[in-house]
C-alpha cells in the first residue's frame, strides 16, 4: 500500500456532511447535531482516531442494529449525587452527553455528580465529555471500556479495551485536559496506520505468539478477528517499562463502567469495537474546598511553572497536557481538517449509499 495524501476540508463543510449523514440515519437534528459535534471535537484537537475516520464504523453499527436511532437513555435508579443510566443501545455520544449534564445538574446542586452507564456503545473521545464540565468551572473524570483489545501482562489473549480515562479541571489560558487510553495506543490508531500503509512503532502491539508485531494490516485484522495476540498495556511489554500500571489502570476503568454499572465487561463484548459498552462520569465543584477563583488561579499558576521549567537539550518546549490539541483546533478552524484519503472515500461512500450530499 502505498502512502496517501490528506485531503484539508473546511471545519464548517465536514460537521454539515456529519450532520446530513446522521440525519439521514434517523437521527433528529438535535441529535445528527450532537453526535457530529463530538466527532468533530476529536478531528480538531489533532485525534484523527476518534474522528471522522469513524464514521463508517458508526454507519455499520447503526445498518446492523448494535446501535440504534430513536434509542433514548434512561435514568433506572437516582440519588442526589449520582445516577444508573441505561443506554438502550443508543449512540454512545448521546447517553455521555445526557449522563455528563445529569452530574453537572447534581455537582452544582450537591458538590459532586457521579453517573454511571450501560448499555450503551461508542461514545467519541472521553474527553469531550471532560470539557462539558470544565465549562461549567467544574472538575470531572469520565472513562468508558471498549471491547476486548488489551492483552493482560504476561499474557497474549485479548481481555481489556483501551479503556480510556479522560481527567480536565479549569485553568487559564486554557484547561488541563488530559485524555489517555490505559493500551499504549488505541485501535484507531492501529487502523489509521493501516490506511496510511505505514508500519506501526514496535511496542505497540505482540502477536499470538507473544513477539512484538509491526505490522498494522496483519494486526488490525487479527485483532477484529478475535485473534491472540493485541496492543499492549500503556508501558509496554512486561513489567520493566511499567506495563503492569497500564494494566492495572485499565481494570479499573473496567471496575468503574462494565462492573459497576452491572453492564458488560470486555470479554463478554462482540467484537474489538465492542457493543454494549460503559461509561463512568464524575463531576464535582472546587468550590467545596474553597474559592473556585483561588483553586483555578492556584492551577493556572502551577500549568504555568511547569511550561517554563528547564527544558532537556534540543526540546524547544514544554507543554501541558491540552496545549497541543488547543494549538490543533486553532490550525484546523483556519487551514481546514486533514482527513486522510482512504478515509475520504469512506466518507463518499456513505453518502452515496444514503443518499445525502457528499463532501
């Protein structure tokens, strides 16, 4: 395969094609509106993964009914700070965005919200879902698991997902926004490289045979196959590099989504992708440990210390986490999306199948 050109597409023209595309698949506009805007989110910070390059995989997933337009989540059990939703197999960016605003409602009426749900499916970057809170001076968590894409330390079959955790808290000039799956990198990742016909880095994934694997065509397809073998754990291979923290860290995503909101872990998922996801939001105000405006300027003070702190030789500087993603959006919004051409033809392909104005 050989290495394909990025097409820039105005901002503007590729969240109108998102969301002529959902509306065409039974979404309401509120709803093809929302949806899109998640995704976009993703392809302006820079996280070509979770972006437009997932829209076939939404558009299989709504064709095969493992999600479903009209589906509305459900509140089935309720305290004053937190909340059981059940998705019912609606768009994952739906139920995180209903859940988040329910533990913001609950955060600014109790201190802290803390929702948890099931049944759901994809839901986007976890962070989006962070910075829904942060605009509202709220400090909050979100995490979600996945299908089965971790293999465990020591081990090569396929028991974890990428089990993000997404963390972000107010700050100027902009938030820390922090946003981090547990595996060393994500299935998105794996699969961009594919496209791009570009080997990945070795570390990032181990065969059945336990040896590492660059390949990201053969890996990607055995992968989606249920093959042994997957990405590895953030850290790596083994124990030397700290793997086993990224295996820890990714239990307990599991331990907050799949386990506690009494849905289904990785294993029991259909698929890498997996169906019949989690998710796990928590939101709480500074303001109950003291002055909201002291605690933000506190850490707008420390982001700032660690951006001028000695930098290594040869690094021009430091960044904190977010800064990079804020710097993306800015690129993007003037100079256009690059999507990758691969991922264009996907997009054109399922306008035509819908029947809606390709980009």
């Amino acid at each position: 395969m050989t290495q394909n050109t990025d097409v820039r597409i105005p901002a503007a023209r590729l969240r109108a094609y998102m969301e002529r595309v959902f509306a065409a698949e039974g979404f309401d506009g509120g709803e093809a509106a929302q949806i899109a805007d998640v995704l976009m989110q993703a392809d302006l910070f820079g996280i070509e993964s979770h972006g437009a390059q997932r829209m076939m995989y939404y558009h299989r997933n709504l064709a095969s009914g493992s999600a479903i337009a009209g589906a509305r989540p459900e509140v089935i059990r309720e305290t004053p700070v937190s909340a059981l939703i059940d998705g019912h197999f609606a768009m994952g960016q739906l139920c995180g965005c209903e859940a988040m605003r329910l533990a913001i409602r609950k955060a600014k009426q109790t201190g802290v919200g803390i929702c948890a749900v099931r049944n759901s499916s994809h839901y986007g970057i976890a962070g989006y879902y962070t910075l829904m809170a942060a605009k509202e001076g709220l400090a909050s968590f979100s995490m979600t698991n996945t299908g089965p894409i971790m293999t465990p330390t020591f081990g090569v079959e396929m028991m974890l997902g990428t089990n993000p955790i997404a963390f972000c808290m107010p700050a100027d000039p902009i938030p820390f926004w922090f946003d981090a799956s547990t595996t060393v990198v994500t299935l998105g990742k794996v699969e961009v490289h594919a496209k791009r016909g570009r080997p990945m880095p070795e570390g990032w994934t181990i065969g059945g045979d336990g040896h590492a694997c660059t390949d990201a065509a053969q890996m990607n397809a055995s992968i989606l196959a249920g093959e042994p073998g997957g990405i590895l754990p953030l850290g790596g291979a083994g124990e030397t590099h700290g793997g086993h923290k990224g295996y820890g860290l990714g239990i307990m995503v599991e331990a907050l989504t799949g386990v506690l909101a009494q849905g289904l872990t990785a294993p029991d998922m259909q698929g890498a992708h997996g169906d019949h996801t989690s998710h796990f939001f928590l939101a709480f105000d500074p303001a109950m440990f003291g002055d909201p405006a002291q605690i933000r300027a506190g850490m707008s003070a420390y982001l700032e210390r660690l951006r001028a702190g000695a930098r290594a030789e040869g690094c021009a500087r430091i960044y904190t986490p977010g800064e990079k993603a804020h710097e993306a959006m800015a690129d993007r919004l003037q100079n256009g999306v690059p999507v990758e051409a691969n991922t264009l033809a996907e997009l054109r392909q399922i306008a035509a199948e819908l029947g809606v104005e390709a980009l």
